[in-house]
C-alpha cells in the first residue's frame, strides 16, 4: 500500500467513526475502502456503499431507523440540538470535511424547513484529497500579466468539485498568491484547532462556518486577498457578495450545481450571475466510472 492509498483509508476509517460500531465493524472489512465515495443507510434496507457510481450492497445487516437516530446523535455528539442550522439544511458536518446527508420528515416554521424528525436515511459522503487533480486546469487560470482569472466549477453532486476547487486553492496559494476561503460547511479546509486538515497551501487564510456572504466581505475588509475562494454559490447574497468582491479587484474561485452553461442559466439565480459576467472561466467536471476529467467549456484563453 502506498502513501496516497493509506491517506485514502484513513480518511475512510475517520468518515466512518460516526455510525455505530456494528455497522463500522461491516464497512472497515471491505476492500474497497480506498475508492468508496459514500454509505447510504436506509430504514429496513442493507447497507450500501458507492464507487465507481454505483450503490453495492454489503452483507445481510438490516438498518433500523433506531440505528439511523444512534448515527445522528454520534455525529452531533449527542448534542443534535448544537446543529439545528446544518440540519435544516439537510446535513451535518463532520470532522475532516465529510459531511452526513440527513433524510425524514421536515419540520416546517414559517413555510421553511428547520430541522428533520423521523429519520429514514442517512448519506455519508467521505471527502477525500487529490493532490495535484487541479493541473490541468492552471494554465488557463491567469492572464498574461500574471494575474489570476475567476474561476467557475460546474457539477452535478458527487462529481468532485469541491476536491477540484480545493486542489486549485493549493497550487495558486502555492505559487504564493494570497487567497482568501469562505468555508461555510467546512469542507474545503476541515479546520482542527486552528490548522487546515487538508492542505490549502502556505498562503491562505479561512474563516470557517459562517455565512459565505457575509465571510467573503469579512475577507475583503481583513485580509486584503488577491482571490476570495468559497464553495458552491446558492443564494442572492452570495452571489451580492462575489459580485462586491469582483469590483473591488479581487478574482474569485467558486462551484455551484449545473450540468454545463445552458443547465446553468436555465436556473434564475445563476441567470443572473451570468449577466454580471464575473467568471473568466467556466469549467465542468465530467466522470466516467472513477474519472474525473475536467472540461474548459467558457474562457481559458
């Protein structure tokens, strides 16, 4: 086994401390540790994990909607109530930078959803780092005066944007450009105790787990960043905020959920980030099995 594959399994055993040790005892015995991209637990079902884009069935276990609440508790250490924000929005936070996606019966104040009650299926979905799966993308990411372009990264879910963004964070952070992350799920940096658990390079700075709009204005008035990055654009205010940014010079690295341009003026907000033409460059990520390739579809000349 070589470093990145211990790295892999690592990560793999770390993501999985959260469920219960019946269900731990099952996944850490499969040889598929290393590639495995999530566990899908389900109330009455077996589990399932995923690679190469497909759910596998693991052995005869029967996952009880006891075990699915025990999971939940474990990863909120036995304090559900302390994530009542990262629930509403359907997951919670684990240490590491993996996240456990949370299905039930919403609970809705106010015609929005604040929490879930009655789980029926949980997602745990591992972060994993690839050094380096950003190098084809940097030689189109700066002008010629050296200074870098802005960024898009478009995706369906599950297609490894988040890991592209962060490998692009690092190399430019590298190259000793100042860089600026609004982590609000912190699941780019994975911070513990003050230290990036993956590594974004020697020249970044990251303000984790507060709202990316207002953690990018809070970057641009404190840091002085050459390039504010953050992950995955979802509301007007993000998009209010990368559009200051933008105006103030700062070049922004960013994601959000679209097939290609077409799927993404098709939504209404991103309609709208297209006419404020703040990216110089578009990319999508395309995955065939357990390949990602990356796609320039706008820009990078």
């Amino acid at each position: 086994m070589n470093m990145k594959e211990s790295n892999k399994t690592k990560r793999f055993i770390q993501a999985c401390d959260c469920l219960t040790p019946q269900i731990q005892n099952i996944l850490l015995h499969i040889n598929e540790s290393e590639i495995c991209e999530e566990i899908r637990l389900r109330a009455g079902q077996h589990i399932h994990a995923v690679w190469n884009d497909t759910e596998h069935e693991l052995g005869s276990y029967f996952i009880t909607q006891n075990s699915l609440q025990e999971i939940l508790s474990r990863a909120a250490r036995y304090s559900v109530h302390s994530y009542s924000e990262s629930l509403a929005q359907g997951f919670l936070p684990l240490n590491g930078g993996h996240r456990l996606g949370v299905c039930g019966t919403a609970i809705i104040n106010n015609g929005k959803i604040s929490g879930i009650r009655t789980i029926s299926s949980l997602n745990l979905r591992i972060a994993q780092e690839y050094i380096g799966c950003a190098d084809s993308l940097i030689p189109h990411i700066f002008f010629k005066n050296g200074r870098p372009k802005s960024v898009l990264i478009l995706s369906p879910p599950a297609y490894g944007k988040t890991t592209i963004l962060r490998d692009l964070i690092r190399q430019v952070s590298m190259k000793g450009i100042r860089i600026s992350v609004a982590d609000e799920r912190g699941e780019l940096a994975a911070m513990h105790q003050g230290i990036a658990q993956f590594d974004l390079g020697t020249h970044t700075d990251i303000i984790e787990q507060a709202p990316k709009a207002q953690a990018v204005l809070l970057l641009l008035k404190t840091m002085s960043p050459k390039i504010i990055a953050l992950d995955e654009i979802t509301s007007p205010n993000d998009l209010q905020a990368i559009n200051y940014a933008g105006n103030c010079g700062v070049s922004i690295f960013a994601s959000a959920h679209a097939i290609d341009i077409e799927d993404l003026k098709s939504r209404p907000l991103y309609k709208e980030m297209m006419k404020l033409n703040i990216f110089d460059i578009i990319v999508s990520l395309e995955k065939l099995e357990n390949i990602r390739k990356i796609n320039i579809i706008q820009g990078g000349i």
